[in-house]
C-alpha cells in the first residue's frame, strides 16, 4: 500500500513563516506595466512554436467532455485546454506544474507523491482518487487506490503533448467511477507534427538530470508512429525537519533521501481505421520525512511505482451520420514499499492487472440531434494486496471484481443558439453494488460572442480495495457494506470573448458530497475501519481573463473563492486555500528570445492537526531561444524565483504539521532537431 493506518495523532508545532508576502502588490503592478507596454507594440521575427491567435484557440476541437469532437464553447462543461505553445513557453515539466496554472486547481508535495486539488476539496492521508487523468482517452488511474499520478512517476514526456483538455464537474455519466471533480485528459500529439527526430538534455538544482528523445513520422503507406522515451535521476537535497530536531535523530537532518529515480516509454502506432498505443512508467522515490513512525534519516525508505498499459483502437465514420469506436486494453499496476523501522524493515506491495474493452456509437439522427450510446466492461483478474516484515506475512489477498457499464447521450440542438445534453450512465460492480449517475447540460449562445452554461451532474466513486479489504489483528479490519461517494454539482459558466484579443471566464458552483468515506475507531473493538461518514458542502467563484495579443504576446489572469466545509461538524475542510490567484505572461524579448512568467498567490490552508499554513506567494521564469540554425533551442527555467520558504500540509502519517516545498531552483535544458 502507499499508506499505513495510523490512529494517533502526532504532536503539534508551530508552522514556517512566509517572508515574500509584502512583493505581492509590486509584482502585479509590474505585470500590469508589462502588459501595457506589451500590448503598445513588439516586433517579433518568425518563431518555431506556434502563435495561437484567440480565433485559433477557440476553435480548437475537444473529445473530452463529451467523448465526440466539439469547440469549448459547445461542450457540456466547464473547459481549460492548455497547448502545446503553452507548453513550450512558460516551461511546464510535469502534469502538476501545468495544472498549477490552471484555473481552481491547486498542488502540494509530500516528498513522496505530488497531489492536486481542486474547488477546496483535497484529502489529506488520501489520494485524488476523485480525478480522472486519461492518456489520449485511456484511463491511467490505478486500480488499487484509484489514483491518478500528476509528478515524476507520470513520466510522460511533455514535450509530445498536443494538448491537455480540463474538464470540471462531475464525469461519472461518460466515464464510471472517480470523475467526481474533473477529467483530464493528456493529448499525444500526431507522429507527422514531429516529423522528425527531437532530443533534449537538461540538468540543474539538486542534482538533477534528464533525457528524452522523440521520434514521429508519417510515412507514404500511411503509417503513422510516435516513439518517445525519457529517462531523469534527480539526487535531491538535504532536508530539515524541526520536528525530529534531537540528537538522536541526526538534529532533524535527513539526508541523501529525497532522490528521484523515473523513466517513461511511450509508442503510438495510427494506420488508416487502428490506432496501437504502450505505455510503460516507473518511478522509485525515496522518502524524506520519516513518514509513517519510520525510523528518522534511515536509508531504505522508498516506493516504487510502476504502471503499464497497451491498447488497440478502431474508429471509424461508417456513413456521413454514423460513427463507431471499438477499443480493447490491457493494463498493469504495480507498487513496492520498504520502510525501515528501529529494529526491523516493513514492506508492502499491490499487484494490478486488468483487461477490457468499450464499444461506442454516434448516429446523428437529424441535424439538429446526436444520440451517443456505449458500454464498457472490464475484468480485474489481479487486484493483490499484502504487507510483511522480515518474520511475518500480515496481509496476502487477491480481490479480483469486474464492472460492466453502460452510457447513453443525447444532444438536441432546441434553436440554433441553444442545445440541450443529457447523459445518463449505470456501472455495475461484482463486489461494491451499483451506481447510476446523470448529467444535464443547457449551452446558450445569446450573442456570437458568449456562452452561458446551465451545468448540472452526479457522479461517484466506488470503494477502493484498500478501503474495503485490508485488515490487520492489531490494528485494522475490513469493510464490505462500504457505498460509493456520490457528489451533486450545480454549475453556471458565463464565456465572453471581449474583443479580438481577449477572453473571460465566469463561474459560479455549487456542491454535495454524501457518503465520503473515512476512517474511524470501531468502539467495539478498537480496530480502524473505512466508513461512510462524511458530508461536504461547498461552493465558489471562479474568474479567469486570457489575452492573445499581437506579435506573439500572450498573458492569462485568473482568480478563485472557495469555500468547501465538512457539514457535519461545521468546520472547514482541511487543505483548502480560500483564496487563489494566479497570472502569467509570456512575450517576444529582442529577436532570437522569448520570456515567460508565472505568478501564484495562495492564502493559508488549515492542516490536519488544526494549524494553519501561512499565505505564500511563488514567481516562476522561463527564458529560451527560438529555434537556432533551424535546430538548436536553449532554455532556463527558475522556479521559485525569490526563495520562498513556505510548507505545505502533510497528512496524518506525517510528524510535520506541513511539509517544505522547493525553494529556488532551476533547469537549464538544451533540445536539438533533426
């Protein structure tokens, strides 16, 4: 398992000081300034990245939201897309570090795992197991947990990315369990984009080192491939943790621990109807913190993560109203833990593997209505969990299950500037029973230039094989009457494109969630158990401006209030931030340069022994050349540009109230073309 159940709550201690917080006005007045004189006039010569104008953007075509192509101002949700120009300009390395730009989400690092929050909902001791991460639409969340990965143990090359489409809200009508909050959804980009072969080397603080090559090219029999792989070793620094500062634990020094070992390989295969994909990724972290009672600054401590999948896909428009999808998958999981105690090594381990496969058809009936309908099974024929120490084996089960789903849409254009969507899909679990969950759409375009979306969706997340079967005689017991969380949105999205160059966001949510599910004390037995405990309530205000300016001067804005509470106790959630808000611009600098940077302001977030985190406020810089003699480009990446020392809420297993994130680092990377 990636977590051991701990009942005691550790003791408590004051929490780091932010001293960046008073450059917060200055910084905002300067990228202000910028803008203006930005927007006064550039020259800028021809550039290897593509400089999407705001036309350009809007029109491009998702499949997320509603599993057939359509622009974000058609879809039946609130929609981000992230480019592969935006990619390419402020820097993004990871998954995380792309979603910290992004509108309501919101990131944290336990020296283990990087975890992402959105709309103030984030479980601390827990996994997003209530996001869904696809990989050009194949699910990568783990069977085990549930979770998703967003850091090193991705592993996916960003610089192969097309696109990253965003979708909020609940997603169980398309999707099945887990797409409670969003759907993200990493686009390859096509073997003929690459055309060629791209190296990239990169290096710079704590040690680190990075590879990745990627080859694409379509070739006259109409075979198209994209290879990719990377390969990074990161040593890591030397961590202090004020909490274990005692003689006998090395004065609260824990070193040599905090290294990350990761590679990834990715092959797509597109000839004519077939698309063959593979993905295999592995990542082996050690473990800084002393998580989990561990011995303090003991090495040993790591986890390795290991995830696989390959999927054959057919499609096909068998007539000028008809299309068809057919899929089938093979997918692999695996995790090793070893921790080191005082007199004795525990360990722990998941083996996943399971198989399925999902048939889709469209058939637009008339021109002003599309009926989707789909169904989906899949077979779990390895879900292994177990724990040991050297004398004893504690756990050792297999708990295999299958799902077989079915989901129907339906979208009806009422006027030629309103349509109307409904989705409706049932999962039915061989262990946890079954869930039905709906989703409801109203897209009005009352002027060419707006959209108001009327959005309203359930969805749920099934108990996870951790959460019903693990026992432990001292400690932990079962539980097989666990019921899936469900979660009830009302959205409203106001789209407004202001002008040629600009464009805003705004958007008001509401939601519930019943059934969460926790962990407790049995009363009777004094065991820990996973039960349906909790309810949530939360709402917010999301606001968000992009601007596309002339000359390849791009810049975005956006700002959120959240306020989610567990309804029961009437407290607010744990690692929920009230405030966020985020800018970034990026524009042309002299002729052979661009620059980008990102600003982030985050108010205090309540940890789970009830201190606050402070406020922090993060500024991050890119700069690199354009493409040199047609294939040489040069990068700098500083992140954390001022050395903000801020800490971020760690989780029960921890003896920190807040874990330190990174303070300034950065990345000098060199790509060459062939």
């Amino acid at each position: 398992m990636k977590q051991k159940t701990w009942d005691a709550i550790l003791t408590a201690n004051k929490r780091r000081k932010c001293g960046m917080r008073h450059t917060c006005l200055i910084l905002l007045h300067v990228y202000i300034s910028i803008c203006l004189i930005s927007h006064g006039g550039l020259t800028q010569s021809e550039q290897d990245i593509k400089d999407f104008s705001l036309n350009a953007l809007l029109n491009i075509k998702i499949s997320t939201a509603a599993k057939y192509a359509q622009k974000v101002s058609e879809a039946p949700a609130s929609v981000t897309i992230i480019t592969s120009e935006d990619i390419e300009r402020y820097g993004y390395r990871t998954l995380d570090e792309i979603l910290m730009s992004v509108r309501g989400f919101y990131t944290r690092n336990d020296r283990n795992y990087v975890y992402v929050g959105l709309r103030g909902f984030s479980r601390l001791t827990d996994y997003d197991n209530r996001i869904l991460v696809l990989l050009d639409g194949h699910t990568l969340n783990e069977d085990i947990y549930g979770a998703p990965s967003f850091g090193t143990d991705l592993g996916i090359d960003p610089n192969i990315i097309e696109r990253v489409e965003i979708v909020r809200g609940p997603g169980s009508a398309l999707y099945g369990t887990g797409a409670m909050f969003a759907i993200i959804n990493i686009i390859t980009k096509k073997g003929n984009i690459i055309d060629g072969l791209n190296l990239r080397a990169e290096t710079g603080s704590y040690g680190r080192l990075q590879g990745s090559v990627a080859f694409g090219k379509k070739f006259n029999n109409g075979i198209e491939i994209l290879l990719s792989g990377l390969w990074g070793d990161i040593k890591g620094q030397d961590l202090y943790f004020k909490e274990h500062d005692d003689p006998s634990t090395s004065n609260g020094w824990a070193k040599n621990l905090d290294w990350d070992k990761y590679y990834c390989g990715l092959a797509k295969i597109t000839f004519a109807d077939f698309t063959l994909q593979g993905l295999i990724t592995s990542r082996e972290k050690g473990i800084p913190t002393g998580a989990w009672e561990m011995a303090f600054n003991a090495p040993g401590a790591k986890s390795l993560d290991e995830r696989r999948f390959i999927e054959l896909k057919y499609e096909n428009k068998i007539s000028v109203d008809k299309h068809i999808m057919l899929r089938g998958y093979f997918d692999h999981y695996d995790y090793r833990g070893t921790y080191p105690y005082e007199d004795i090594n525990w360990f722990d381990a998941n083996d996943g593997n399971w198989l399925g496969g999902e048939l889709q058809f469209y058939w637009d009936i008339r021109s002003d209505n599309r009926l989707t309908v789909g169904t989906e099974y899949q077979d779990h024929i390895r879900a292994d969990y177990r724990n040991w120490d050297e004398d004893t084996t504690y756990f050792d089960n297999n708990f295999p299950f299958n799902i077989l789903s079915l989901y129907l849409q339906d979208e009806y254009q009422l006027m030629e500037n309103l349509s109307l969507t409904f989705s409706i899909r049932h999962d039915k679990y061989s262990t946890v029973g079954s869930s039905t969950t709906p989703r409801g759409a109203i897209v009005y375009n009352p002027l060419k230039s707006g959209t108001i979306k009327l959005l309203y969706g359930e969805a749920f997340r099934a108990p996870n094989i951790y959460e019903v079967h693990y026992e432990d005689p001292d400690e932990a017991k079962g539980n097989p009457a666990l019921k899936p969380e469900k979660i009830k949105t009302l959205e409203v999205v106001w789209e407004q494109r202001l002008s040629n160059t600009l464009f805003g966001i705004v958007a008001l949510y509401n939601y519930e969630i019943t059934n969460l599910i926790d962990q407790t004390i049995d009363p009777s037995d004094s065991l820990s158990q996973f039960q349906n405990l909790s309810k949530v309530k939360a709402k917010g205000l999301e606001l968000e401006l992009n601007a596309r300016l002339k000359r390849g001067v791009q810049g975005y804005v956006n700002y959120i209030f959240q306020n989610a509470e567990d309804a029961n106790l009437k407290k607010k959630l744990t690692n929920s931030p009230s405030h966020i808000m985020k800018i970034g611009l990026t524009y042309p600098l002299m002729k052979y340069f661009y620059a980008s940077a990102e600003l982030l302001y985050e108010t205090e977030r309540i940890t789970v022994y009830g201190t606050k985190t402070d406020p922090y406020f993060l500024t991050n810089v890119y700069l690199s050349t354009k493409l040199l003699f047609n294939h040489l480009k040069f990068s700098l990446l500083v992140r954390n540009l001022f050395d903000v020392n801020y800490s971020l809420p760690g989780g029960f297993e921890h003896k920190q109230h807040a874990i330190p994130q990174n303070g300034q680092n950065f990345t000098v990377a060199l790509k060459y073309r062939f």
